[in-house]
C-alpha cells in the first residue's frame, strides 16, 4: 500500500566532511558511544533521522575540505541543503549570495546569537549576519608524550611539562630532549603538507602584533615579523629537531608510537589521543599525555590561529515544510554540542563551557583558553583555503632549503595578493 503523500517524510540533503566510519558508526544512534568526529557526527545524523520520522536527511561526505566539489555544485545549480563550511570559508560563498541569512531561522527555533560564544559568533557572521550554525571552534595545540618529556627532564615539579617561552628556548629544549632520548622533539606532518605551515605562521604573527591583513584585499608578508617565525622553523627542520618526511596519518601513528615528543595537531585528536592514554601497553599511556594551546614565543598579544565549522544552507527555493525541517536539523545540533564537544573542539555556546559536564572531560582545563586566545583572519578575507595554500607552499620551500627565506617571503606576498587582486 502507498504511503499517504501527507506521511511523506521531508527530504534534506546534508554534505559533510569529517571522514566515513559507516562499518563501526553506520546504524548507531547511541551517541555516547560514539568516538572521535566521524564516529560523532555520523552517530547525531543517525540519532536526527530516528528522532524526527517526518524529516528524513541524506548524508553525501566528502573528501576534506570538500570546496572544489562545493563550489562546482554551486555553478551546476545542485548545491546540497545543508554543508558543513569553515567559518574561514564562509565569505567565499556568502559573498556570491549562495548562502541563507540564518538569524530568522534560528530565532524560530529558539537558537539566538548571544548563546554564542564570543569566538563562534565573530566566526559565523558575515555583513552583520549569521550565514552558519557554529558547531565549534577548533585550534592548533601541542600534543605531549609525557613518558618522554620526563626522560628529556623537561617536567615541572607538579608533573606538567615544561613549555618554552621563546623562540630561543624552544631551541634549546628541542636540542635538550633529542640530546637526552635520541628522538625529534616535534612530530610533525611536513610532506604533502600546506595547512600546519600556514597555521603556524599566523599563530606566530598575531604573537608579535603583526596586523598583516589589516586591508582585506592586500597581505603583509614579507616583514620582519615573518622572518622570525619562518627562520625559527627553519632551524628546527636543519637540526633533525623535527619529523621530516611524514604525511598526515605517518605523523599520528608516529606520535602514538612514541617517536617524538609534541605532535603538533588539532582540537579533533584529544579524544583518540586521550584513549589512547588509557589503553595498556601504549606510549601514551606508559608516561601520560598532555595537551596545551601553543606556547607564548613572542611579547605581543596571548593569541593563536583558530578556525571553527558550522552547518550552512544553501540559498535556494524552497517549501515552507523544507525550511521548517531545516530549522529543526540546526536545532538538534545546537541542542547536541557537548557531543560534538567530546570530538576536542571547543564548544560554541558559552553555557556547555561554563558546564560541569563540559569540564569534567579530560584535558579540557588546559585547552578551554583556546576560547579566548583563539583569533581567526579578519572576515572579509576571501580565498582563506587558496591562501592557506600559497603559504603553506613558500614557508616549506624555504623551511626545507628550496628557496631562500627573503625570496619565500616575497613570493609568498606577491602570490597571494594577485590571488586577491583577480577575486
């Protein structure tokens, strides 16, 4: 027998990144039992789609980021509902008008901008506008094998590690811990690489003040300030001080088998990493784990590079029973971000910061300050990812001896203000 038109179950099409995990998480709604962000966020959906039997959504994921594929949906006029996008990507598509203003939306179903958190708020606002659901903020941090700090001797006497405090002392520790465990004191993804250079960098800039975007078209790189943090990962690179020839996943499982000291990673591994740590017969859990936000190198302004994710929609016609069902997706997952918090990312509503639950996972008393030193580029700057990129590319060129540092530096500028110039 046909189903009533009026049962009909409302059809979205949701596009996401974060990996697929369909042979451990494909038909969990428990979302407790879910790890890590594929684990996570394939767990929500499954949990939204069995809560809400009059709204079914389909889940398309993409290799991340997933913007060449966004973009060419946009122009093929079939853009899926609901994506995720970085709120440094945000501007890419808003600008063009491809995305839906959301503060009406999410007023109908109870969400307001001033549950955010300041970081999640600034991320998602586009021309005084809401144009994502903020689901996170997330970072760059430092991901410490305790075992073998305290082999190298850099533990203070309360048990936490010894972090630097400038360039210089980096140096000297990293030459400290390979001296005493024969090891890099950096674990670190360099091959095929572009993203964990360019985070670096900004993190770097804004410690020295370095208002480098300070005009949203026109970048300032070739300063002084650059020099600085480029020639300080140089030295790392030519002192055998870091992992060299690793992509993403050979630095991961390097670090969980203990081949260096700090895994230089995101807010999206302190769960895995952190479970690690509790698994018998792991380096981690042979000596104990830490993590910390980047140390302050430089005299300038606490802050470091951060980014965050939300769901946007696709601006497109549709039923009142569409938008209606898209209002209560995003709904379910403001509802649902302490979950999505277990991930490591930092929340983006300040009540599930300020919440016991929230504090009682681990580590996050050494990671929440990522609430207030996480600084995002300005938002009106557009190509964020195509920048990342250029970046990326000229620090490793002069990192690993390609070029020289000067040459690096104005090939870096030069390229990416063209990039802005044909925008």
């Amino acid at each position: 027998m046909l189903a009533s038109p009026g049962l009909a179950a409302t059809e979205l099409t949701v596009q996401r990144f974060f990996g697929a995990c369909d042979a451990d998480f494909g038909t969990n709604t428990d979302v407790s039992k879910a790890v890590g962000e594929c684990g996570i966020i394939t767990s929500l959906i499954n949990k939204f789609n069995a809560d809400n039997p009059d709204v079914h959504v389909s889940v398309s994921t993409v290799e991340w980021p997933g913007y060449d594929q966004l973009t060419a949906q946009f122009a093929s006029g079939e853009a899926p509902d609901i994506v995720t996008i970085h709120e440094s990507a945000l501007s890419d598509y808003q600008s063009k008008g491809l995305l839906m203003p959301l503060d009406d939306l999410l007023k109908s179903v109870g969400v307001t901008p001033d549950a955010f958190t300041d970081a999640a708020r600034n991320g998602a606002t586009k021309d005084g506008k809401i144009y994502g659901l903020p689901i996170d903020s997330w970072t760059m941090l430092y991901h410490i094998n305790m075992d073998l700090f305290k082999q190298a001797g850099l533990v203070n006497a309360d048990g936490t590690p010894i972090l630097p405090t400038s360039p210089e002392e980096l140096l000297a520790q990293a030459e400290q811990f390979k001296q005493k465990t024969g090891k890099p004191y950096f674990v670190q993804n360099l091959a095929n690489e572009t993203a964990l250079y360019t985070r670096n960098l900004y993190t770097y800039l804004f410690q020295q003040n370095s208002d480098f975007f300070a005009d949203p078209k026109h970048v300032k790189l070739n300063t002084p300030e650059a020099k600085k943090v480029v020639e300080m990962y140089k030295a790392i690179f030519d002192k055998g001080y870091t992992t060299k020839d690793l992509d993403y996943g050979g630095a991961i499982n390097a670090f969980l088998a203990g081949g260096g000291g700090v895994q230089l990673n995101g807010t999206w591994v302190v769960g895995d990493n952190n479970a690690q740590s509790e698994t018998k017969g792991t380096a981690l859990n042979k000596g104990g784990y830490a993590v910390y936000p980047y140390p302050q190198l430089f005299a300038g302004a606490h802050a470091q590079y951060a980014d965050g994710h939300t769901w946007a929609v696709s601006q497109k016609d549709r039923t009142p029973e569409q938008t209606a069902a898209i209002g209560k997706f995003l709904k379910f997952f403001a509802d649902h971000d302490f979950d999505w918090s277990r991930t490591g990312h930092l929340p983006a509503y300040k009540a599930i910061i300020a919440s016991d639950a929230f504090k009682a996972l681990p580590h996050r008393n050494t990671i929440a300050a990522v609430a207030d030193l996480g600084r995002p580029l300005p938002s009106a700057v557009q190509r964020q990812f195509a920048i990342q990129d250029i970046v990326g590319e000229e620090m490793s060129a002069a990192i690993t001896g390609q070029k020289d540092v000067d040459a690096a530096l104005a090939d870096m500028e030069s390229r990416v203000n063209e990039l802005l110039a044909n925008i």
